[in-house]
C-alpha cells in the first residue's frame, strides 16, 4: 500500500469520527438568513468547500509549474 493511500485511509477515518460525533443541531446566521442544521451537515460542507478550493489551488499551482518548465525548455 502506498503511503498517500494509507494517509488518506486515516485522515477519511478521522473526519468519520468527527462527523459521527458532531450530530447536534447548531444555529446559521448568514448575513440576512437564519436556520438550524446538524453539526455533521456543516462539518461536510465545509469539509467539501476545503477540497474543492484545495483541488483548485492545487491544479492551478502545476499548471504554473509546469508552464515555467516548458518555457524554460523551449528557450534552450
């Protein structure tokens, strides 16, 4: 098993206990709206938001890179 795999297996058990445990409701002031969900519908949601704007960051972060080395190879 490689090792990004195996810390991905323990950072999902991870935020499993976390959802599992956090099943309160809690109260949403958002600007001009106000509602109330359980806990582990936030911790998702945010959870979701993080990887999406990770995956973003991410790919646009190699797609720099990877410009730069071409320009690089292309001027040799």
């Amino acid at each position: 098993m490689k090792i990004k795999n195996l810390i991905i297996l323990i950072l999902t058990f991870i935020l499993l206990m976390l959802l599992v445990q956090n099943i309160q409701y809690v109260s949403i002031n958002f600007l001009i709206w106000k509602f109330r969900l359980p806990k582990i519908i936030l911790l998702i949601i945010a959870t979701t938001i993080g990887f999406v704007i990770g995956y973003f960051v991410g790919t646009s972060s190699v797609k720099k890179v990877k410009q730069k080395l071409k320009n690089k190879y292309k001027k040799k």
